[in-house]
C-alpha cells in the first residue's frame, strides 16, 4: 500500500529533484512499500496525523513545516 501522503510530499521537490534514479529508487522502497520507517510520514503520525497542530522543537522546525506544506496541498486536492 502507497503512503498517503506520497502525492502530497514535497520530499522529491526539495530534495530530490537533481536526482531522479535515487528517487525513484525510494518511492518504490518507501512510499510503495515501507512508508511508515519514513521520517516525514513518523512525523506525520506522531504529531496527530491531519490535524497537526504543535510547537515544534527548534530543530525540527524546518522538517514540519515542509510536512504542514505537504498537507495544506492535500487538502487544496480534495477540495
């Protein structure tokens, strides 16, 4: 089963975008197959799923809000 959030994540956008073979390579490993060992989607999770509402610690700032960008998207989608 797919990630759910795998047409939402900007993972690829941010990261990933100068290298589309590792990238491919990890949808198929993690958004297809072993999502729930992803960073962004435990962060998901443990942060109340779709109603993420936190302070995050200063390091993890930065990684939630590009989780909270991933869901706004979603959300705008289904709209």
């Amino acid at each position: 089963m797919a990630c759910e959030l795998l047409d939402y994540c900007q993972f690829f956008n941010d990261n990933m975008h100068d290298m589309p073979k590792a990238a491919e390579y990890i949808r198929s490993k993690l958004c297809h197959g072993d999502h729930e060992h992803c960073n962004r989607y435990r962060m998901y999770q443990q942060l109340g799923g779709e109603d993420v509402q936190c302070e995050p610690n200063p390091s993890d700032a930065e990684e939630v809000e590009k989780l909270i960008r991933c869901l706004r998207a979603r959300r705008l989608s289904e709209d």
